[in-house]
C-alpha cells in the first residue's frame, strides 16, 4: 500500500555482456627510423545490462491524452472570460466535460483539482506525462483511483516502478586511424596519431544499470550517437634532445665550462586536439510519459537543421560567451552597467513539442566545443661522471594558456540558452612546475 516502493526482477536468461572486436592495419617503413601505420579498428558490444522501467504512464489509450488536450481548451476559455486560473468546466462556448479529471477529482479541494497551479502549469507546457504520473501514485488521488480501471495508467498500479534487469543494450564503434612514428635518432623521438571514429548507443549506462527507454511504444528511437563520442582526435608527443655538448654534434670539445652550460638540453611536448562531445538540445517536457523530460528534444519549426549546427559554435562577445551565434539570441543587458541579463533564443526557430509527440531534433548530432592543449617541458642535466648527473626540469601545462569552454546539453528556452560558464579539463589555465633531480 506504499506507493513509493517498487520493483525489481531479473530476466531468468540474464547473460553476461561480450564485445566482438576486429582491426585491420598495413605498417611500412617510409625512411629510416620512420614507421607509418594506417588501421581500421571496431567492436560491438552486444548484450549490455539495462535495467527497463515497464510501468510507464500510459496517456493513449485510455483517452486520457484528449482530455488533457481539452483540459487545456477549458483553461484558455476560462481565462479569456475572467474566470480565474482553472481548467474546470464552467459551461461556456466551446466548453467540454472531463470526466477523467472529474471523477479523481471528487470530494478534493479545488487547490488539489481543478484549480492546481501544477497542473495549470502542465497544461501550458504540454506535460500530459508528468500530470499523468501525479494522477497515477500521489497518494491524495488514490482513493479515487478506485473509479478507474487499476491499470488504468500504468501497468501495475501497486508498485512505483515495475524494473527489470535485461540484456537489451548495444554500442558499436568504428574508427579509421593514422600513426606515424620516428624511433629515437639523432636525439629526436616522434609519435603522433589521428583518429576519425563514430560510436553508435541506445543507453549512456549508469551505476545502477537503470536506464528507461524514452518510450516502450518505439525502443528503436533511443538509437544515438553515444555521449562520449569524438569524431576526431589528434595526439602527438616529440623528444629532441639538442646536438650541443660532449658526445654531441656541436661544442663537444674545448672549454668545458662552455661545453656544460650547452650541454644536456632536451625538449618535449604532447600535442592533444579533439573535436567536442556531442550536444542535444531539448525541451525538458514530459509531453509523451513522465521518463522523458531529460530526454525529449526541441522541436525544430523555423529553422533546418543544417542551418542550425552551422550555426553552432564558439562565439565570443563583450556580453559573454555563447556556443551558437549570437544573431540567433535575443540578447540583453543591464543599460548601467552592460552585463548581460538574459539572452534567449528568438523566436519561431525552435518550439516544444505538442503533447503526446516527442520533438524532431536529432540526438547528440551536434559537436560542443572542441579541447585543445599542448603541454611543453624544458630539461638541463649536467653531467659529473656518466652516471652521476643533476636535472631541472621545467613542466609547462597548457603552455599556450588556451581556454577550453565546456558545454553540455541546452534547453531550447532557457534565458541564457547556449552560455558558456565553464572551462574544461584539468589544466583549465597555464600551469608551471619545476623539479629538480640529483641522480648518482
């Protein structure tokens, strides 16, 4: 009788996921000391653990999607005529019964019927999924639930959530990579390699495996481009050890407090440039079922959308940073002081989905911001005997001071829609650090 517990079951025939792999590469030599190497590598992880909820709020075929539709039809009425924030049926012109709302609503106060500003505010905003799951467990309906059919929104009215543990997940990924390498010669060591990769999901995973489909009505449409995808990715690290000093090319003999001072020096590098995570963006309305709301695309209404990842990028202007162009934004600020105060996206370009529709926007179709760093470092050893020597090494991480924005996923009408507030990465700043070694 506690609708907050719920339920959890195994499939009996739960197996233990497995990846398929396979790679394919040619190597050559191309000079001496240089090796490049071209592969095709992929895997396809099948059987992966997902935990499904089956209770799902059901807002179709009980009818109860067209009485939410009404409902709102009520509500406009009402206050077009000056009869307050209600969706109750007060017999004006185009007026209609709801008898759904009616009978769960009997005996209740108005603030817990028809006068609810929550449930006004699922009317405006299209949310038949989250006044539907309120309707289906909050505990003020449920002695009028018993007016209805016991599955008359979910499949088992006793339990919060029906899980069960399966093997329905998937990814595969396939990439096509480069490398070059140069074996230490001639004090210069040198890799680099370049991947161009897609991975394909229909779960993100999590700790507890539980990861409901956006609809069970078509588990096809969950099928996306992974959240920890990168298409591209270039990677490099390079030693050049320089030719000067004993044993060297240059200064390996004469003075030898000249030869010590030019002695010994080594540079290095990594080189690390990716293009961004993928980017949704959404509506945050639960207008199919109550799972949906993190997950319900934007509807894409006056503008394609080609024209808007064109339009997706880093731009920077003296109100802030946005991750799309600032002609799409409605921007403004304080007359004072200049500050940004809000900059939405205008109007009649993207819109929320109708109730009982998810939105048109693609999943994860739209690369973030892209990382890139170069991390250097300075080395000095001077030499007493060939085993006993000292060393200054000075690190330099993000050498070039080069910000990397941070960004995830926008909601398509929020006043600061695509900001960017944040940096990524650990080195978010040119770090310095010096360490010095004595080795004997």
């Amino acid at each position: 009788i506690n609708t907050g517990n719920g339920l959890w079951t195994f499939d009996p025939n739960l197996r233990v996921p497995y990846v398929q792999q396979w790679s394919f590469g040619l190597e050559r030599e191309i000079g001496r000391g240089w090796v490049i190497e071209a592969r095709y590598v992929g895997n396809h992880a099948i059987k992966i653990y997902r935990a499904v909820n089956f209770n799902e709020v059901n807002v179709f075929e009980n009818g109860f999607l067209s009485e939410f539709n009404n409902a709102k039809k009520n509500l406009d009425i009402n206050l077009a005529n000056g009869k307050g924030n209600t969706f109750i049926n007060n017999g004006l012109a185009g007026q209609v019964a709801l008898p759904i709302f009616s009978s769960l609503f009997a005996g209740l106060a108005a603030g817990s019927g028809f006068g609810n500003s929550t449930f006004v505010n699922n009317l405006n905003l299209g949310n038949v999924g989250a006044t539907a799951n309120t309707l289906a467990f909050s505990t003020t309906y449920k002695a009028n639930r018993a007016n209805l059919a016991p599955n008359f929104f979910v499949a088992n009215p006793n339990a919060a959530f029906a899980r069960l543990l399966t093997n329905a997940s998937f990814s595969n990924y396939n990439s096509a990579q480069i490398e070059l390498r140069r074996r230490m010669s001639h004090g210069l060591y040198l890799q680099a390699g370049y991947t161009f990769a897609k991975n394909i999901t229909d779960s993100e995973g999590s700790q507890s495996t539980l990861e409901d489909y956006r609809t069970l009505r078509n588990i096809r449409i969950d099928r996306h481009r992974a959240g920890f995808d990168q298409t591209h990715r270039f990677i490099g690290n390079f030693i050049y050890e320089l030719p000067f000093g004993t044993g060297r090319r240059w200064l390996n003999s004469g003075f030898a407090p000249l030869r010590k001072i030019a002695e010994g020096w080594q540079i290095g590098g990594i080189i690390n440039w990716q293009s961004g995570q993928p980017v949704s963006i959404y509506s945050s309305r639960s207008t199919l079922n109550a799972a949906n709301a993190g997950l319900n695309p934007a509807n894409l209404v006056g503008i394609t959308f080609d024209q808007l990842r064109d339009n997706m990028g880093v731009y920077k202007t003296p109100q802030g940073v946005f991750f799309i162009n600032p002609s799409l934004l409605n921007i403004t600020t304080d007359p004072v002081t200049g500050k940004l105060i809000n900059a939405p996206l205008k109007d009649g370009l993207l819109a929320a989905p109708a109730a009982g529709t998810f939105g048109n926007m693609p999943r994860n179709n739209i690369n973030g911001p892209g990382f890139a760093q170069v991390d250097m470092n300075v080395v000095k050893r001077v030499f007493f005997t060939e085993r006993r020597y000292f060393e200054l090494k000075v690190n330099f991480l993000n050498a070039f001071n080069h910000p990397n924005f941070a960004f995830t996923s926008a909601i398509f009408d929020d006043p600061n829609f695509t900001r960017i507030s944040g940096l990524r990465g650990n080195n978010t700043y040119r770090n310095i650090n010096f360490i010095l070694t004595i080795s004997f």
